[in-house]
C-alpha cells in the first residue's frame, strides 16, 4: 500500500497537504505510509486529491492480497 500513499503524498507535496485534501489527520496518511489498511470511504477523496493521477482502480488493487496466483475459491 505504501507506494500508493507515497506517490499521493508525492503529487501533494507534503503528508500534510495530503491529510488537508482527503480530509483526514497527518497521523492518518502515516499510519498508511506504514502499511494501515486505507478504508474504502477515502478511495474518492484520494482520487480527487491526486487530480485523478491516482485512480480508484489503482487503489482497490493494491489492497487486494498477493497470494502467489493461489486461489482460495471453493471447487464445486
């Protein structure tokens, strides 16, 4: 997740401005710097923030599991 949040960071500047856009406490935006899952209600303020140079997309999937292309879904 880190690198998402470092190239948001990175398009605003500073992790301050980061929190001031998204709407959220520096503390946050550190917290996801190190690795804090991002809830899903900030996915379009991150968007916005980043002037769309994040997408949703981008963010949804570097939340997603890295299993080594192992699948966990039931077989029938």
């Amino acid at each position: 997740m880190n690198q998402i949040v470092e190239k948001a960071i990175s398009i605003a500047g500073s992790q301050s401005e980061l929190a001031k856009r998204v709407g959220v406490g520096q503390s946050t935006i550190s917290k996801w710097l190190g690795g804090a899952e991002i809830s899903s209600r900030y996915i379009p303020a991150l968007v916005t923030a980043t002037s769309s140079k994040i997408t949703a997309e981008q963010i949804l999937e570097s939340l997603q599991p890295v299993d080594g292309g192992n699948s966990t879904a039931p077989t029938a």
